[in-house]
C-alpha cells in the first residue's frame, strides 16, 4: 500500500551530486607564453581532440528499481547519479604578476571557471530532469517494457544534455572576445 501511495505522490527528483577538482599548472611571464601554455599544457577533450584552457568532465549513472505486482509492473525506487571533475589551470608565476598581465589572467582564470562551472550546472539541471522524468513513468504490463523505456528516457535524456552543452560551448566561444574585455574593463574600475 505504501508503495502504491509513493507512487501517486509526485516526488522531488534529488539526484545524486558530486564536484571535485583538479588543477594543471602552467609557466609564462607574457600573455603569448601563457596563451601558448594554455594550448600545450591543457586537457584534452575527447569531444573535440583538442586542448582546451579548462575542462569538465561529467559521468552520469544511476539505478531504477521494478515493482512487479499483480501483473503490473511499475517503477520502484529511482536514484540518478552526475559526477562532475572540473579542471582548471594554475599560474605558477601569478604571485609575481604585476599590472596589466595580472588583471589579464585574473580575468581569464575566473572566466574558465565561471565557463566550467556553468557546464557542471547543465549537467545537474539535466539529471534533475532524468530523475524526474524516470519516476513519471506510469505502470506497464511487464518490466520488460519498463525497462525498454527508462533507456529509451535516459538515452533521450543523454542526448539532450550532450546537445546543450555543446551550445552553450558554441555561444560561448562566439563571445569570447566581447566577454573578456568587458570583464576587464570592470576589473581596471572603468565600469561600463
């Protein structure tokens, strides 16, 4: 009864969250030798097959529960999984770093972390989303076909995800430029 009761309640998808980081150092005393650090030295991606200045690496998983009953089968417990490892760079020579060169790579480095950070926000809304889509499914005469449509739902779910962040990644790097020299311009206090 309590499980039937469970099921018509509709239930706050709380997927299950995790973020760690990582850091790879990288030299340079001008802008080129650091924009040519970040190149070499960055994580590669195999989205892309390139180096990127900062990456996130995201890992989604989980487990679904069938409650067969009565010739029904309807979905028992749902807990969905998005592992996030965000990596960033690290200037060896930042505590050296006066003037100009500084305010260039605080405003750099906080905008590859800002860039990461959003990935890891996308993944999250979308495991939301995957649990609670997951637990709407309604009872079917088997588990099999059950089964058939959390995949269906979850690879669905995969490949919407996959495609916004490639978006987000697509508007970003068109406004790479126009970003930066704005985070700039606030940092050198000459506002807007």
């Amino acid at each position: 009864m309590a499980v039937l009761l469970g099921l018509t309640v509709p239930v706050a998808a709380q997927p299950v969250v995790s973020k760690t980081y990582s850091y790879f150092t990288i030299g340079g005393k001008t802008a080129e030798e650091l924009d040519s650090e970040l190149e070499r030295r960055g994580p590669l991606t195999r989205h892309t097959g390139a180096r990127h200045p900062g990456a996130t690496e995201i890992k989604f998983g989980g487990e679904v529960s069938y409650v067969d009953r009565g010739g029904r089968c309807s979905i028992g417990a749902v807990k969905v999984t998005v592992r996030t490892h965000i990596i960033l760079p690290r200037w060896r020579n930042r505590n050296a770093a006066t003037g100009n060169l500084a305010r260039i790579w605080d405003a750099l480095s906080a905008d590859i972390k800002r860039h990461e950070e959003r990935h890891a926000e996308i993944a999250r809304t979308h495991a939301r989303t995957l649990e609670a889509k997951l637990r709407a499914i309604r009872p079917a005469n088997s588990c099999d076909i059950l089964e058939g449509k959390v995949g269906e739902i979850s690879r669905e779910a995969i490949e919407a995800h996959d495609r916004e962040q490639i978006r987000f990644d697509a508007i970003e790097s068109k406004n790479f430029d126009r970003r930066i020299m704005r985070v700039l311009k606030n940092r050198s206090g000459a506002g807007d």
